[in-house]
C-alpha cells in the first residue's frame, strides 16, 4: 500500500512532543530568571559562613559586602540592617568577621513579593541564622 502524507495519530505524537519539550526547556531560556527571596538568602548565608570560617583560619578580619540596588534590579527587595561602620553609600553594606568568630552583626532582608526571608547574624558568636516571615 502506498501511502502519502501522515495520519492523524502521527500527527498527534509528534504535537505532544514538541509540547513536552516545550514545557521543560522554555522556563531554562528565559533571559531574566525570576531570582527568589529563598535562594538570595541561602546564597548569602553560605558566603556569610564562608567569610567566617576564613576569618577564623586565617586570624584575620573579613567582610562580605551586599548591593541591595543591584538586588533590586532583580525583583527583589532588600532592606540591610547593619552597622553603620558596614555602610558604603545608601545602598551597600556588609558585615565583618573577627578572627576570634565574632562579627558586627546585622540583619539583611530580601522580599520577592511572595515571601520574605531575613538572614541574621549574631554580633557576638557570629553565627548565622535565616528565618522565613
């Protein structure tokens, strides 16, 4: 039998595949991925322990700097509660580690809309803490 063309049931595999491959890569090729308050803030906990853990081994000061503008063009939100000899303009501050695992303390806030999760660190163990309001 010679046949021209395709049937209906061809048609209709080769539609809900290129559906499901649609769904899964077209979020992955979005050019501003939707950057949210949970991940902004467990990435700065890990560089704030980071920062820590290198002041202590190395007996030295450190400080990791946050640009809460540079957040903001990202959809967040981002309120910085830290000490005032941390500020660097209206925008950036940041929190210092001593050698001895103390730090200047503070608290930065990230809010996506959604939720907001605050990332706080204890001024005298420098232990870093994140809480989901």
């Amino acid at each position: 039998m010679d046949r021209n063309g395709f049937t209906l049931i061809e048609m209709l595999v080769v539609l809900a595949v290129l559906g499901l491959a649609v769904a899964v890569f077209a979020p992955a090729m979005r050019k501003h991925p939707e950057i949210s308050a949970d991940s902004s803030a467990r990435s700065l906990a890990a560089a704030l322990e980071r920062s820590r853990s290198r002041a202590v081994a190395g007996n030295t000061e450190t400080r990791t700097l946050v640009d809460a503008r540079a957040r903001a063009e990202n959809g967040l939100k981002v309120v910085l509660d830290v000490a005032v000899s941390e500020v660097e303009g209206e925008a950036v501050g940041g929190i210092r580690f001593y050698p001895d695992g103390s730090s200047s303390g503070g608290r930065i806030t990230f809010d996506d809309g959604r939720a907001a999760v605050t990332v706080g660190v204890d001024w005298l163990t420098g232990g870093v803490d994140v809480h989901r309001q």
